[in-house]
C-alpha cells in the first residue's frame, strides 16, 4: 500500500512538472513566439494563459510597447548652404510584427535599433541638404520631422517595426559658423526694419497730406460759410438802419452824429482840425432844442 501511494505521488509529482512547463503567460505587454527545434511554430499576440510541448518547444517574449531610441550625441550634418548644423534627435519606435522581427534582425533589439538609427541618419540628412539654415532651425523643422517617419516607416516595416515618431529635440548651429550666421541674420533683419520704416514713413506722409487737404477744404468751407452768415447779418442791419431812418430820419442823424462823436474823442489826446461851421457840429451847436 506504501509503495503504491509513492509510485502515485511521483506521478502526480510528474505531472506537475511536466504541466508547469507546459504552461506559460503572455502579459499585455508582450508578444511571444513559440519555438520548435528552432522553427517559430507560433505566434501569440493576445494576452493570457498558453501551452507548449514541454522539451520541445520553448517561448520567447518580446516587448509591445513603445521603445525610445535617443541618440546619445548630436549628429552632424550639412545644409544646402555647405552649412554645418547640430541635431539632436530620438525615434519612438515599436515592434507590429514579431514574427517578421525574428527573422529579419533574430529578436535582437540592439540589431533593430542600429538599423533603425542608420535609416532615420540617412534620411535626415538628406532632408537637410535640400534646405537653408533657417529651414531647419525653424521654418520647416515640423515638416522634416512628418516626412522623416514616413521615409523611415516605410523601412522599419521590412524588418516588422512602426516608426511612430522622430522629433528634432535641437538644432543648432556649431560655434566656429554660429556667429557668422547670426550676423547676416541680424543684417536682414535690420533691411526688413527698414523697409518696414520706409513703407510707414510714406503712409505717414501720406496721411498727413490727406488731413491738410481735409483741413484746407473744411477751412475754405467755413469760411464761406461764416462770409454768408456775415454777409446775411450786414443785409439784415442795413434793412434795420434803413427801416429806422425811414421811420425818423432827424433821429437817425442825430444817432449817427453821436457814434461819429464817440469814435472821434474816444481819447483825451485826440486832436481833430474841423471848421467850427462845419455840419460835424451841427448838434453840439444845437443842443438846447
């Protein structure tokens, strides 16, 4: 009875073994491979629970996030200008294919990211040497980056990879050409200041020949207009000196007299040469009646 309870417990013991590696996880994270005599058997992509042929088959795992390539030192690479520039890049990269991965690089990583490094260098710097300094550096630094991963996708996927991103975290200019550059920068963008200065200078110019033209012309207006009014108060005063004389013309001499008066002794040292017969005095010699 001994004996046979050992002879079960070792197989049940045996059947745990062999069942623990026949059983493996695929976490989310992860795709895996299954292998036979060094044959890929199998490809899983969904997570959970799988099964192998234990000392036959083996697994391997690959990682299905994605993966950062940053170059450790920026490249150097020439513009159009025979221009140097500094450009400090990285690459977000991830595996779509593992099957393909395998056989392409053999699941090596340092393989894929050699290779991926070698395609995005040798495109950039193509990219860079159809453009000016100021392209890229800032004029067209988002379309090189767009253009830069559809090139670079287009090759990662021979080998089962997805290029989802390469950014230019700097571009910049080495120190020997950088302060030549920002020279001639400087220099246009004095002449376009300039320009600018010109161009609003003769608008100023402009405006302010317009405005005397305006204030001439409103001048000239009110003028006229203050000519009429006056000349419109004159015929209405001379209608009223005219009404009042017709009315009384004794008194309206009299009155007349009286500013003549006034007007011609308006100061003490005023010195006036008339004949005492003169009509000028004709109411001073009659001022009783």
């Amino acid at each position: 009875m001994s004996s046979r309870l050992n002879v079960l417990g070792g197989i049940a013991a045996l059947v745990l073994v062999v069942l623990s590696m026949s059983i493996f996880t695929v976490d989310q994270r992860q795709y895996a491979l299954v292998f036979q005599l060094g044959e890929v058997k199998r490809t899983i992509i969904e997570p959970g629970l799988n099964f192998k042929i234990p000392m036959i088959q083996n697994v391997r795992f690959f990682d299905r996030r994605i993966l950062t390539l940053d170059s450790a030192d920026p490249e150097r690479f020439i513009t159009s200008e025979k221009k140097n520039v500094l450009v400090d890049s990285y690459i977000k990269w991830r595996i779509v294919d593992p099957n393909l991965y395998y056989i392409s690089v053999g699941g090596d990583e340092m393989r894929a990211r050699t290779r991926l490094s070698q395609t995005v260098n040798a495109g950039l710097r193509e990219e860079f040497g159809k453009r000016l300094v100021h392209d890229v550096i800032s004029g067209e630094r988002d379309k090189i980056m767009e253009q830069m991963r559809e090139k670079a996708d287009i090759d990662a996927r021979r080998i089962g990879v997805q290029i989802v991103d390469v950014r230019l975290k700097r571009v910049e200019l080495p120190d020997e050409v950088s302060g030549a550059v920002y020279s001639r920068m400087e220099a246009e963008r004095k002449r376009v200041a300039n320009e600018l200065r010109s161009e609003g200078a003769a608008e100023a110019e402009k405006i302010r020949a317009d405005a005397d033209r305006q204030r001439e012309v409103i001048v000239a207006e009110a003028y006229r207009d203050a000519q009429k009014i006056k000349g419109e108060g004159d015929a209405k005063a001379a209608a009223t000196y005219a009404e009042a004389f017709g009315r009384s013309p004794e008194f309206y001499a009299f009155y007349r007299s009286l500013e003549a008066y006034r007007t011609s002794f308006a100061n003490k040292s005023d010195v006036l040469v008339v004949e005492p017969s003169s009509d000028f005095f004709k109411y001073m010699k009659n001022i009783g009646r």
